[in-house]
C-alpha cells in the first residue's frame, strides 16, 4: 500500500515539474512578450502608433516594456513605462517621459 502511495506522489511530483518547465518554453516566452506588446501598445492612447520594446522575460510577477513615438497633437519624441501583470494580465502605463533626456533621440 505504501508503495503505491509513493509511486503516486512521485508521478504527481514530476507531472507537475513537466508542467512548470512548458510554461517557461521558448513559445511561452514569446506569447508573453507578444501579449505584452499588444496590450501595452493599446494602452498607450496618449502616442501616434507606439513602438514597444519588451523585456523579454520581464521580472518574476510583471512583464515590462518601454513605448516610444511622437505624442498626439504634438512633435517630438517621448517615452512610457509600461507593466504588464503577469496574473492578472492587465497593464498600466507611466506619465510620459522625454526621450531626448532618456539619451533615445540621435545626437545632433
């Protein structure tokens, strides 16, 4: 009886590392970074067409991106910080930020 215990919880155990291990797959990485992409870009309503940079990886709970382009109704460059939570899979977005004072605008 106590070995099919064992051999129970063993299984459960690697089970459960199989399934750990798929979610940190090259292909759950990239549906991460593109769903962090598309959210954020969407949020992003104060730039025209926002470019996103992903982290990659992002921190252990948060996706992250930077958002460049030029801001509505105005010229110039500017930036925003963008988190994506990871659980709930919602994003919020930083105040703008000036790209030339980030060093993100060519040298003149």
């Amino acid at each position: 009886m106590n070995r099919n215990i064992i051999q129970l919880l063993t299984a459960a155990a690697l089970l459960s590392m199989a399934g750990a291990a798929r979610a940190s797959s090259d292909e759950a990485w990239q549906q991460l970074a593109a769903d962090v992409e598309a959210k954020c870009t969407k949020a992003a309503v104060a730039i025209e067409k926002p470019v996103a940079t992903v982290d990659p990886f992002g921190s252990s709970h948060y996706g992250l991106a930077l958002l460049t382009g030029k801001p509505k109704g105005a010229k110039g460059l500017v930036a925003q910080i963008c988190v994506y939570d990871k659980q709930k899979k919602t994003v919020e977005i930083g105040s703008e930020l000036d790209a030339g004072k980030l060093g993100l605008t060519p040298a003149k």
